[in-house]
C-alpha cells in the first residue's frame, strides 16, 4: 500500500521510500522518514495533488509522488499484530517491515548474474555460456542479517537502449518496479565493455553496488586492477565476486544493505562537456514544470534519453502539454550535433567510453597478455571455414549415438525393473478394477516413459557442455552465412540447438533476436528441431524395426529436421514476412572448461523436469487413457468371452486356454473402447500411412505431451512387440518422420501464442507442421517400400 491509497483522514506509517536517491532524499529532508505517521488531509478539486502532515508539518505532494511511498496502516497493524498502535512495539514492527528489500540483478549476457543469483537464493536456475540464458525475470528470496531481500534476476542486456525484447523487458521494469537497490553485476575479464551499461544505470541514481564477477579470471590474465580506487571514482562500492565458486556473496549482500540503510550516499554521475551538460540542465527545469514524469525517475536519466533520440521517450514529448519539452529538445540536439559534428545519440556513446577508458586508464595495468593465444588457436579450428561445420556435425553424431546407443544399456536395466514390480503386484493383488488400472495403467503408462531419462540424461549432458564451454556460440558463428541464406540471423541457431532439449525455453530464447520477423520465424519453425520427448518413440520403433540403424538413424532424423526447419524458413521469409536486414553482432564469450558441479546441476535440472513432468501430466494421462481404452466394458462380444471363461475350470491344462482368452477378452474390450471409436474415426485419413486406430490413438494423446506416444502405445497394445504386428517397416520409417514433424505439444503452442502474442500463430503453428508431416511419411513410406 502507498500513500496514494490512503483516504482523507486515514493514517499510516512509512515503511520505504521508492524511487532515485534524489527524490529519496527530498522526501526525508521534508519529514518523509522511515517509522513516521502521514495523515492525508485533503485531495485538491481534481484529486492532485494531496495534502499530508507529517511532523507536525502540513506537505502536499502529487500522486505521481506519493505512488513511491510504502506505508502500513493503522488498521493493517491491528490485524497483523493485534497491539495498541501508541505502543512501543510499533516502531520496532514497521521496521522489521522495511526491512523487505528487492534487489534487482542486471549485467551484460555471460556476465555471471544467474551464477550469482542461484549461489544467493540457493535457487536453480539454468546458466549458461551464451547470451539469452535468462528470457524472463527469476525472483528468489533470502534471509540474510535480519533482513528479508527479494533477488531479482533480469535479463541480459548491453545498454538500456531497446533494441530487444529483454531489454524491453529490463528497462520496464527498472522505470516501473524500481527496486530498492541494483547490483550491477560485470564480467571482470571485459570491464570496458560491461561498465557501459553501468554509466547508464548510474544516470538513473538509484543506490547500486557492482559486483565485479569473474575476479579469478582477471588475474589469469595478468591484470591487477585496483578494486578501491576505482570504486572511489566511480563512488559506487565494488566487490570483486566468483560467482562460480561462491565467493565474495556475503560481502556483496552486506554491501546491499548498506546502499539500502543509506550508509553510502554519494551521488555518482558521468559528467558530460560543458555544452552538454547546459543542455541536460535545460530539459531538467523543463520536465520539473510538467508531469511529463514520475517524481521518482531521475529527471536527468529522462533528458539525457531525450537527447539520445531515444523512440520511446521521443514518443511522448510529442503530445501538446509537452510541446515546451519538445522544442527545447529539439533545439539543443541540434545545438549539439553541429558542434560536435555527430548525431548525438552516438556521442554519448562516445563520452561514456572515454569516462571508462580514463577510469580504467587510472586503475587498471596488464604486465602480459598470453591467455588469449591458446583460445585463438581453439577458435581458429572450431571456427574454421571447412572444418568448423563437419566438426560441429561430428559433434551432433557423437551426441545422438551416445544418446541413444550408451542410453540403451541403462534404459534395459530399467525396462527389467519396471517388468519385474509389474510381475511382482500381479501375483501379489487381487483381480480387480484397481489392478488392472495400477498395472496396465499407471505403471505400464507412467513406466514405458520412465526407461527412456537414462538417454535424456545423456542428451542433456552433451548440450549442457555444448552451452556452459562457449561452444554453442561459435556454431552460431558457423552458421550465420548459412542462416542469412535462408533469411534469418546467426543468432537464430541458438534457441535451434536448444530446441534439441526442450522447445518451450527455445521458443523463449528467442527474445535474443532483434528482429521481430527473425524472431517469428525462429518461434514458427523451432518444433522441427526434435525434443527430447520424441526419443521415446525414437527408440521404441528403431529398436523394433531397424535395431542395426541405432547408430546413424537417429542421427538422419534429427538432420531432416534441420533441413525442414530451412526449407520452411525460406518458404516463409519469401511469402509471410518481409526481408529486414539485421546486422550480425554477436558476442563470443570466452572458452570455459565446466565445472562438474554445474554440468551436474544441469543435468538434475532436466532430470527433475522429465520426473515431474512424469509424475503429473504423464501420471494422470496414462490414468485417462486406461479408461478411455478399456470403457465401456460391456458389449456382446465380450458377454460372451467373459461367460467361456467362467465355465472353464481354472487348472493347469487348461492354464493355455485360459490365457488365450483372457488376450481375446483384454482385446475386445479395447477394440470397443472410446478412445478405439474415437481414432477409427480418422482412420481413412490416415489409411494411406498405414495406421490403424492404435497408433491414431497415440499420435492425438501425443498432441498433449510427446512422451504419452510411448505411453498410449504400451497401454492399447498387449505386448512391447505387438507394434510389429500392426505395422510394416515402410510404414515403421513413415511414423518416424511424422513423430518428428507434426503439431507440437500443448506447452509448445502455449509458449508460442506468449512469444508471438496471438493465437493465430499457435493454431497455425500446429496446423501447417501437421501437413508437412504427412507429406514426409508418404514419401518416406514410398520409399522403403523399395527396399522392404
């Protein structure tokens, strides 16, 4: 609540004030204070501004003002506590509620801000040695020194320019949610770089602490920076990190609370040429006479954002009440570049490095520089222009056979297992409903998918490598010339390759891309890189029809992908959306070698998704569809089973007999099932591919989720080998391939219409791959039929 909630004649108390230090600091000056009782008294005709006492004193002050300030009320205090407000534990209770503290997190990409974040809040979220690893906001709290502190981990991003759906995302939320203090967390092995984001944070004056991350790396480069002088230029406290390692967190934490107690308020701004800085004082005065603004958004971060041309600000001087802003703005840009000889939006560009140079100029020393050679000579073959891609395609094999070759070896172990607890109930429970259901249901459904996470483990391994080394950034490299032939970026390739694990956070990766044709296409043909939920059925079929191919089958389904994901692309830059150059700038961050700590993280992150995905969507579907596929349970063909075999006496002649229908009973009760009438529906449809209503069946369950394929299939059909009876080789290969294509998963088309913002593009998305799909079977059938 804040003191813009309040109703005239209500009271409350200050719990914090939001906003720049500026604003913070008028405010307290004012009476405005922590622990202090504000009654509002009157609103204006127009209900702004307000008029408060506070200290005795009466203070008007505008709701864009008042918006800032956290109170609790009398009332609220009353039910939290239920004490006397005129106690003395009152103080001590809104104290204890201003020590709620939201910190946001924000750096470059690769700077290390989630590696810092999960080491903070004890939280797991996914790192990774490219750009885009976080897409959205993560929030964790802790407690720490008797404080409650909200981490927030942002985005990452360059500049708090927008050129990017993240740093969109970022400066939103920085000019809206304004956290109480900003650790500005920067890669110590590229401070120049990094340290120009922090300029332009420093012009939003909230209190900020730098985390400079990486601090063992910059030693191996016989650097030696001087940590203290540095920060006494910038006045910004600096605590050198290894996020990795998990040292210098405390240290940055107590840093936090001192920036947030006000301990340390000196100002810290990038002083710009005389001419410049004439022209910020200007458009300051002028905003200070509007509401062009919050109060609490630094007035000089707003002017200088003027003077950069920036398109959102520009945007709204151009309405009436700010004609005064906009015509001193105007004036002064073109003061500006005429004397400078520059557009502007480029020469403070230019300024804030030469503050960084000059600062580091001061501060920072190299005795000598031989880290680089051994990386040079690394990205000279991986990056090679003939042996830089069969090395990466060698990669991709190695991945894929390991997958499914090695997986293969545990997946056995774990099938035995899975058979041995079915043997092992069936004997120990009594016939009934619940036994059928626990048995040919629930472990038979959730078990036929289970066998299949020693190969996801395997497949996460490998892209897990591939992300935390550096590596997936150079095969963006690699293929950029490639990608710009098909209309799309260098960049596209990333939420590609991730799209091999999952493509729900590829499709979410996506927000990297600038371009917003290049990001729709991304999203659009990122359901033909194969996910790891198609293993399964992978697996299942290639065992089953063509167990010699394991070791290059895989391997051809995965590169058909690719190579539909292209032709598509091309089809769709050429007819749905316009060619929009987009520059190639990318950054390749530094080789480094994994720990085994992280790639284990990493791999038990995945590990748990697949096992909690298991245990509800694929636990409750395989509980669906036992009922679907063995109700209703009476019909007269079963009438009659169900009477032979309660007129034959149960011994151990007959025991054959028995068995023989008891599989005619359990297949006539399928055969006339639900889910049996409901997928003979679309058996003409499918009658060209070869699929009757069992494999029907699986393709719609799989529609939900990738893995209930395997699990549909291994409840509707009696036997693992009974696949073999419904189905040729030919048409074998031809379910491969529309496995691979058609419509993505529910999550997938739900992650697509957030990214996209319509549902148009996931209906289509799950429409035209369906198409495609069926296409690819029916040639792909033609053409083993030759051969079969």
């Amino acid at each position: 609540m804040t003191l813009n909630d309040l109703d005239i004649g209500q009271s409350g108390y200050i719990v914090k004030i939001r906003g720049n230090e500026t604003f913070r600091h008028r405010l307290m000056e004012m009476g405005f204070k922590t622990n202090e009782k504000v009654t509002l008294l009157h609103k204006a005709p127009l209900n702004d501004p307000l008029l408060f006492q506070v200290m005795g004193s009466k203070v008007s002050l505008r709701r864009s003002e008042a918006i800032n300030i956290e109170i609790t009320t009398e009332e609220e205090l009353h039910e939290l506590e239920n004490i006397d407000i005129f106690s003395t534990n009152v103080k001590h209770i809104i104290t204890k509620k201003s020590k709620n503290i939201e910190v946001a997190l924000i750096g470059n990409p690769n700077s290390g801000k989630t590696t810092i974040f999960n080491f903070a809040s004890r939280a797991h979220e996914h790192v990774g040695n490219y750009a885009g690893v976080t897409v959205d906001a993560k929030t964790g709290i802790i407690e720490y020194r008797d404080y409650k502190i909200t981490l927030v981990d942002l985005p990452g991003t360059y500049s708090l320019q927008v050129f990017s759906p993240e740093e969109a995302y970022v400066r939103r939320y920085l000019l809206q949610k304004m956290p109480d203090v900003i650790i500005n967390v920067i890669d110590a092995t590229n401070i120049e770089r990094n340290m120009l984001l922090t300029t332009q944070l420093m012009e939003l004056d909230y209190p900020m602490v730098i985390a400079l991350n990486m601090f063992d790396e910059l030693s191996k480069k016989s650097a030696i920076l001087n940590v203290d002088t540095l920060s006494e230029m910038l006045k910004i406290p600096i605590i050198p990190t290894i996020g990795i390692k998990n040292k210098g967190i405390d240290v940055l934490l107590d840093a936090v609370i001192d920036r947030y107690e006000s301990k340390l308020t000196v100002k810290s701004v990038v002083h710009f040429p005389l001419p410049i800085e004439n022209c910020i004082d200007k458009i300051e005065n002028e905003i200070a006479k509007t509401n062009f603004t919050k109060s609490a958004i630094s007035t000089r971060f707003v002017a200088i954002k003027l003077l950069e041309k920036d398109p959102e600000f520009l945007r709204l001087i151009k309405r009436n009440e700010y004609a005064s802003v906009k015509h001193i703005v105007d004036k002064c840009i073109e003061s500006i570049e005429k004397q400078y000889n520059q557009p502007s939006e480029f020469l403070f560009t230019d300024i804030r490095y030469g503050f960084i140079k000059g600062a580091l100029k001061e501060t920072l020393t190299y005795s000598r520089d031989d880290s680089d050679k051994g990386i040079d000579k690394l990205d000279r073959i991986l990056t090679h222009k003939i042996w830089g891609i069969p090395i990466f395609l060698a990669f991709l094999y190695i991945m894929f056979f390991s997958t499914f070759y090695l997986g293969g070896f545990l997946q056995n172990w774990m099938s035995f297992g899975i058979d041995w607890i079915k043997i092992f109930l069936s004997g120990l429970l009594p016939t009934s409903i619940f036994k059928d259901l626990l048995i040919d249901g629930v472990i038979t459904g959730v078990g036929s998918v289970l066998v299949f996470l020693p190969n996801i483990v395997i497949l996460f391994l490998f892209i897990a490598f591939m992300e935390d080394t550096g590596y997936l950034s150079r095969v963006a490299f690699l293929m950029d010339k490639l990608m710009h032939r098909i209309g799309l970026h260098g960049k596209s390739f990333i939420p590609m390759i991730m799209g091999f694990g999952c493509n729900v956070p590829a499709i979410m990766s996506s927000r990297i891309l600038e371009n917003p044709s290049d990001r729709k296409i991304t999203i659009l043909i990122n359901p033909f890189f194969s996910c790891n939920a198609r293993l399964a059925i992978y697996v299942l079929i290639i065992n089953t029809f063509f167990p010699t191919s394991l070791a290059y089958m895989p391997f051809i389904l995965y590169l058909t992908g690719v190579l539909i994901a292209a032709i598509v692309a091309i089809l769709f830059r050429k007819f749905l959306f316009a060619k929009e150059a987009s520059p190639f700038v990318m950054e390749l961050p530094p080789y480094r070698m994994p720990t085994f700590n992280a790639i284990a993280k990493h791999m038990w992150f995945r590990a748990s998704m697949y096992l909690k995905k298991i245990g509800t969507i694929i636990f409750i579907a395989s509980i669906a569809i036992w009922f679907l596929s063995h109700y209703p349970m009476k019909s007269d063909s079963i009438k009659s089973i169900e009477n032979q075999i309660a007129n034959i006496t149960d011994t151990p002649a007959n025991a054959t007999l028995l068995d023989s229908l008891q599989n005619q009973l359990n297949h006539e009760r399928i055969s006339n099932s639900y889910l049996a009438k409901i997928s003979t529906l679309l058996e003409p449809i499918f009658k060209p591919l070869g699929y009757d209503w069992h494999i029907i069946s699986a393709l719609i369950t799989g529609t939900v989720a990738k893995e209930l394929i395997v699990s549909t299939l291994s409840i509707v059909l009696p036997t693992k080998g009974s696949i073999a009876q419904i189905l040729s080789p030919p048409e074998a290969a031809g379910l491969l391939f529309f496995a691979l294509l058609y419509c993505p998963c529910i999550a997938t088309l739900s992650s697509i219409k957030k990214e996209t913002g319509s549902w148009w593009w996931s209906i289509f998305a799950a429409i035209y791959p369906t198409i495609i799909a069926y296409g690819v079977a029916l040639l792909v059938k033609s053409i083993f039929t030759l051969f079969f």
